[in-house]
C-alpha cells in the first residue's frame, strides 16, 4: 500500500530535538508516530485489529470503558480508514486529569494494539526517542495503555521507565489531578495492566493517594471497591506489610468529589458496605479493617454511612445491615477486639457488639436510628427498631402473637428528659405532611396511641378549662363595655338617677375585678411555664452547642440548628404564648392609665379564642381542616401576599400620581388622598367591595383607566385564581394522606402538653424501667413499652413507599 508508515524507518530517522537530554530541556520532539487519522501498516488483512482503541469523542470529555463488542476495522468506502463498530460508550468514573480525555487529533505512538514480542524492541526504541523526557507525551502513552488494557505494552513501558530512574509513583507520571498509573487503570477496570504496574511500582505506587481537593485522600483500594475487583485488592494488599496494609486499610478519602457520590462512605470497609459487595466486605474484615472506625469529618461508622445511602437504594443497604450483623467474620473481629480470640460468641458479647454500632453518636449528636428519621428513611428505621437485645426484647410467642418490649429512650423524648434527639422529636415537629411514613412504623403507630389513651383526659379538661376562661373573659369585657354605653331615658329624673348610678362604674374601669385577678394570675401562670420550658430547651441547646465548640464541629452545628426538635414552635403554642402576653400586657397598660390597654385586650381575645381551635386537632373529621387553614394561612397565603404586595404597590403609587398636576391646583379625590389610603382602597377594590368612578377627575384621565384595568386583569383575575389553586393543591395533599396527618398533629398535641407537666405529673402509659450495662461496662437507663404483635401485621419497606 501506497500510503503506509514504515516503522523502521521512522526510528532511523534525526528527530530536530536531538537527544533525549536536549527534548527534556524544552525542545518540542518530532510529531509522534502516527494519529487516528493515519493509516498503519499492521493491519492484518482481515482488517480487524485485536485489542482495540475506543473511538474519538468530543473534545473535553472523558473516555468510556471500552464495550468488548467494539472493533476497529477498515471502512467499507474509504480505503485504510479505521472505523468504530458498536462502541458502547458507557459513564467512566472522572477522576482523571487532562491526559485522560480525548481529542478529535489525540497522538498514538503505536497502533491500538498490545506489543508482541517481536514488536517489543522497536515499541522500546520508540518510548526511548518520542516519549521518555517528556512528560505531556509520556503520561498520555501510559495513561493510553492503561485504559486500553494492555499488559505486555505496560511491562515494557514500565521496564523502560527503570532503566531511566523513573519510578512509577513520582510526579513525572501523575496526571493533572494527581493520579497515578494504578488509579487509571483501576478506574477502567484494566485488571492485568493493573496487576503489571503493582509489580512494578511495589508499594510506594499502591499507597499513593489523590493530593487535589476533589479527590484528596483516594487510594487505590477506593477504587479497587467501587469497581469490585476482588482480586485486584486481595492482590495489591498482598504487597503491604502489616503495619503499611493496617493505615492503607483505614485511609480515609476526604475529597468533595469522592465523599459527594458515595452517601459519606470514605472509609474502604464503609465504601464496600455502601457498594454492597459483601465478599470484598468480608475480605476488608479478614485483611484487619476495624468494623467500628469512624468517619474523622462527621463521626459516622459504618451503620451511619448506610442510612445516608439508604435515601437511594434502601433494600441493598437493608441487605447490607443484615449482612453486618449475621456475619460470623464480624463476631470473630468483635471477639478479637475483646481479647476473646478463639472463644464461642456469646449472647452477651453479640448484644455488646450490637450496641457498639448503633448506640454511637455521631458529631450531631444523632445515633443511627435518630438519623434514619431525620433523614426519612422509614424501612431503616424499623428494621434499626427490631434489633433484638438492643431495641427489641422478645418475651414470649403462642401461635402468629408475641410480646415484646422495646426500649423506647431514644424514642419518646420524656424518657431522657429531652437530653438529645429522639425519633419522636425529629418525627412530630418536622413539617405536617413530612415524615408521615412513620405512621405506618407499627412501634410508632402503638406509642403515639398509648400516649392518646394516657394523656386524653387531661386534654379534655384543658379544653372545657380554656373554654370557660375565654367565655368569662368575654362576658367581662361586653359588661364594661355596656356600662359605658348605656343611653339615659328622655325622663329627667332616671336620667339624673341613672348617672350618678353608672358613673361610679365607667370610672372604676382602669381598675381589676375579681374576674381579672384570676384571668391575670392564669395568664402569668400560662406564661411562666411557657417560658420555664423554654429555658429548659436552651440549656439543653447550649450544653449541646459547648460539646460542639468543644469539638469544634461547626459543620455539625449548623446541622444541630436546623434540627427540628431544638425549637419545637408550633401554632398550639405560639397561640397560647400570644393570648398570655397580651392579656398581662392588658391588664399593665390598664394600671397605668394608657389608652392602648384596649388593644391590647383585643388581641388576648383573638388569640384566646383561635387556641381553642387547637384542641380541634384530637378530632379526625375536624382536626384535618384545622392543619389545612394553618398550611394555607402560613404557606399558600404568606406567597400569594408577597407578590400581591409588590403589584398594589406599583399600581397604586403610578395610580395616584396621575392624579396630580404639578403647576395647576388640583383637587385630589377622596380615594387618593394619600398612598396608605389609596392602597387600602385598592384592596377594597380586589374583593369587591368598592367601585372606582374618579378617573375623569385625574390630570390623565385615559392612562388612568390603562392601570386601573391593567390592575384588575392582574390582581383579580390572575392572582386571586393562582391563590385559589395553590389552596385546592394544598387540600388535595391533605386529604391524601388525611388519616396519617390526623395521628401526626393529634399526637404532637399531646406532646406539647406533655413537656410542659412536671416529670411526677405526667400519667403512665404502660413503660416499664429498667437498668443495664452497655459495652464499656456503664449501667444504663432502659425504658420498655410492651407490646403485643401479630405476625400477619408486619410492616415491609414496600408499605412505604
């Protein structure tokens, strides 16, 4: 063929830049041997070469791992043109630098094919006069090979690279984000190309890790884990001595691109577990991985990391927790750590073990079943709540029915005395509608209704008591206020008679009553305990906050902040807090004579009376309209008035100013006096209950009805139905899950008054106290609910979904 290279004479050849001594120094070498676009002289007649270079792709993109369909063969209408037939190009992992993408002309210094061995000593002449002595040339040759898998082609890259002093783990070989050989070629998977370099690089290549920011901390055994190439780990840690394979075991990857795509896992055995590799896990486990390390930046050990990963595949993170606490290597690790190597695993040491992985605290100070809730993963949740001898206590089984007792203090908030969060504090005072899939829990379902049963009396008597305060606070006001409003008869004698009567009463106004007496000393009442537990909740807060600090967690603590638990506002106590404010602000400006002492008293009334609408919440046909006026008064209402308020705004105060000529005196309507007035009447305007007649008095009488019909077309026909679809939406929503929003806002009722009671004032629900030792010998707390299960009543993860 006409158009062939011949390699031999391409060797033979002067290149301008000389030695490898003068290219090292900055002097650019010849072109390299051949690109995509040439055409070679190896090409068996069949026209298929074997193995293959995957074919080009946009510039700037990273390269896909080669489809083992995928050949490059001649094109059938250009002669000599190598062509791609069935390239799937599948999503490599990014973690290489510049020298592993593509370009439309990327430079081959030898076909995309392995060496051979009567190849070797001309490829090895090529490496030594094109590539050794410059880096940009050398790091894309080896790169090269690396993703294509091609070992001998390695070996004698890595021979030549010997012979010139160039070990395989320095910074001449290491791309532009700091990755080595190794990582390229675990990153495609290239096993024997893999197993080449680690013969090789020995073990300053294997440990090497990623020095950038995104990948900081990132070893070959990452990679070796995510690609699940058992062999090559079993092999690389083969090169390790026992103390470099113990601190290359428990390298932990800190880099934002790592830690963003692996749920948190940047520890190897949590990366495996969050894989769901569990031969690699075990093996991790054999090699001397510590199943209870933790993560530096968050605390997390392994049990945390899967409830993170547990938000996007909870049934491989469910099979992983099963595998975690079934599996015999992980008892032999626990009995090992104990100095019991050898011994039969006990019931004790199995519970010990148990509570060694779920009770830990992370830097938030949640445990993993309080972050299963945070985080709404229900499925881990109940399957963290029936682990036995840690939550779960089976007492005895007859038949499909068994009783069990669940220790329920990191549960219900009041068995620890609201220290630390709990699945009921971050399950009720998170928003209405989330968290609903709780509901379904049947522990959570069993103690929200113990709570109902124990606390429901007292609810009751709550209500008949505010209601009564309320009707006697407003039959009080109505008598003040009918005493000075009585009309005199036209008869000069009553009318004499009757003032000297009721004078004495409108005077004596400023001054209490025995009915405000005892109002006030309810409200002061109503507000010292109000605000006692909320001193109690930030003392709770800042001991927190100083362990944080202490810590110097200050990730964690903005997560700690935006916990739902810590500040527990909601409308049954705002309320409540509003109507005792009011009322003792009242009753203080009436004492000292100030005239606002009757507004005040005005907004105790609303706030009394709205409080009772609280109590309606207990009720299923009444409560769900209650939680559906406070979602679209806070939610749907608050949006609609902020843009609604932008647009009167700008109409009103072009409105008026059209109204105006500024060298004429002008008599300005009644309407448009001022802004305040012409906005209220504008509102007035959008509910129909005022009429514009004045704009052949404005100064621009045609632009006037412009804006004014431009505002009506805005206001009253697009937002005000806009406000009225946000609300159907919102109603739809709530009658969509009404039934399990009912138990949710009932039960959070419940546990407001439930915080507020002293500890000796609050009723038994059935909870059972008892005391233990933990794993480092502390004698802790137990709180046990017993209850009754069916075995036809179980809950799966696919309920909640």
């Amino acid at each position: 063929m006409s158009d062939e290279v011949d390699f031999t004479e391409y060797v033979t050849q002067e290149l301008p830049g000389g030695t490898v001594e003068e290219r090292s120094n900055g002097v650019r070498p010849a072109q390299p041997l051949i690109t995509q676009s040439s055409t070679l002289s190896s090409i068996p007649e069949d026209g298929v070469i074997e193995p293959l270079i995957e074919r080009t792709i946009a510039p700037n993109s990273y390269r896909a791992p080669l489809d083992a369909k995928s050949r490059y063969s001649r094109s059938s209408s250009v002669s000599g043109e190598i062509q791609l037939e069935n390239c799937d190009l599948c999503s490599a992992d990014a973690m290489t630098g510049f020298y592993c993408m593509y370009t439309n002309d990327e430079m081959l210094f030898w076909p995309p094919r392995d060496v051979c061995e009567s190849d070797e000593e001309l490829y090895r002449k090529i490496l030594n006069r094109d590539v050794i002595g410059n880096k940009d040339f050398m790091i894309h040759e080896i790169q090269h090979v690396c993703r294509m898998n091609f070992p001998y082609r390695m070996g004698v890259i890595c021979e030549t690279l010997e012979e010139h002093g160039i070990s395989l783990s320095s910074d001449q070989v290491t791309g532009q984000m700091s990755e080595t050989p190794l990582h390229v070629a675990l990153i495609y998977n290239s096993t024997e190309v893999a197993s080449v370099l680690m013969k090789f690089g020995k073990t300053e290549l294997i440990i090497r890790r990623y020095q950038t920011s995104q990948c900081e901390g990132t070893t070959a055994l990452h990679k070796a884990i995510t690609k699940r190439n058992l062999e090559l780990l079993e092999e690389m840690l083969s090169y390790l001595e026992p103390d470099e394979k113990n601190a290359f075991l428990h390298q932990q990857a800190k880099g934002e691109y790592f830690r963003g795509k692996v749920s948190q896992a940047g520890l190897p055995l949590t990366l495996a577990a969050v894989v769901g590799d569990t031969a690699i896990f075990d093996e991790l486990i054999q090699q001397g991985s510590q199943v209870d390390a933790v993560d530096d930046a968050t605390g997390n050990n392994i049990i945390h990391s899967l409830v993170h990963f547990s938000l996007h595949q909870p049934d491989e993170s469910l099979k992983m927790l099963q595998h975690i606490f079934q599996s015999t290597l992980v008892q032999q690790w626990w009995l090992k750590r104990r100095g019991m190597s050898g011994m039969r695993l006990t019931c004790s040491e199995y519970r010990h073990l148990k509570i060694c992985l779920l009770k830990l605290t992370n830097y938030d100070g949640f445990t993993p079943l309080a972050l299963s809730t945070y985080l709404r993963s229900p499925e881990v949740c109940q399957f963290l709540m029936n682990v036995d001898d840690v939550y779960k206590f089976p007492q005895w089984r007859i038949g499909p029915t068994s009783v069990n007792y669940y220790d329920i203090a990191e549960i219900d908030s009041s068995m620890s005395n609201y220290t630390k969060p709990t699945v009921m504090d971050l399950f009720i005072y998170s928003s209405d509608t989330d968290h609903l899939e709780f509901c379904k829990i049947p522990l959570i379902k069993e103690l929200m209704e113990r709570k109902w049963q124990a606390y429901r009396k007292l609810f009751s008597a709550f209500f008949f008591f505010h209601l009564a305060v309320m009707i006697t606070l407003t039959v009080n006001c109505e008598m003040k206020i009918s005493f000075k409003s009585i009309i005199p008869t036209s008869n000069t004698t009553e009318k004499v008679v009757m003032r000297q009567l009721v004078q004495p009463q409108a005077e004596s106004w400023p001054y209490l009553n025995p009915i405000d007496i005892m109002i006030l000393v309810l409200s002061s009442l109503y507000l010292v305990v109000d605000v006692f537990h909320s001193f109690r909740l930030i003392w709770t807060f800042y001991r927190r906050w100083f362990h944080l600090v202490r810590h110097r967690k200050w990730a964690s603590f903005k997560m700690f902040i935006a916990s739902p638990a810590i500040w527990q506002m909601d409308i049954f106590r705002v309320m409540l807090f509003g109507f005792s404010v009011s009322y003792v602000t009242s009753i203080a400006l009436r004492i000292l004579g100030h005239h606002s002492a009757e507004i005040a008293m005005a907004a105790s009334l609303i706030f009394g009376w709205v409080f009772l609408l609280c109590f309606t919440r207990a009720l299923k046909s009444i409560g769900v309209f209650a939680v559906m006026l406070q979602r679209m008064l806070l939610g749907d209402l608050i949006h609609f008035l902020i843009v609604f308020g932008v647009i009167i705004i700008a109409f009103t105060s072009a409105f008026r100013i059209l109204f105006f000529k500024i060298h004429d005196n002008f008599i300005v309507p009644d309407q448009v006096t001022d802004l305040p007035m012409t906005i209220f009447n504008f509102l007035r305007l959008t509910i129909g209950l005022e009429e514009m007649d004045i704009f052949e008095q404005a100064a621009h009488p045609v632009m006037v009805k412009v804006i004014f019909m431009s505002f009506v077309l805005l206001a009253n026909i697009l937002l005000l139905n806009m406000l009225i679809a946000a609300m159907s939406d919102t109603y739809a929503e709530v009658t969509h899950q009404k039934y399990d929003l009912w138990l949710k806002i009932r039960t959070k009722s419940i546990c407001l008054i439930e915080q507020h009671l002293p500890t000796f004032m609050r009723p038994s629900f059935g909870v059972i106290h008892r005391k233990r030792e933990d794993d480092q010998g502390e004698i802790v707390d137990l709180w046990l609910l017993p209850v009754e299960e069916y075995a036809g009543q179980k809950t799966t993860a696919r309920d909640f979904r």
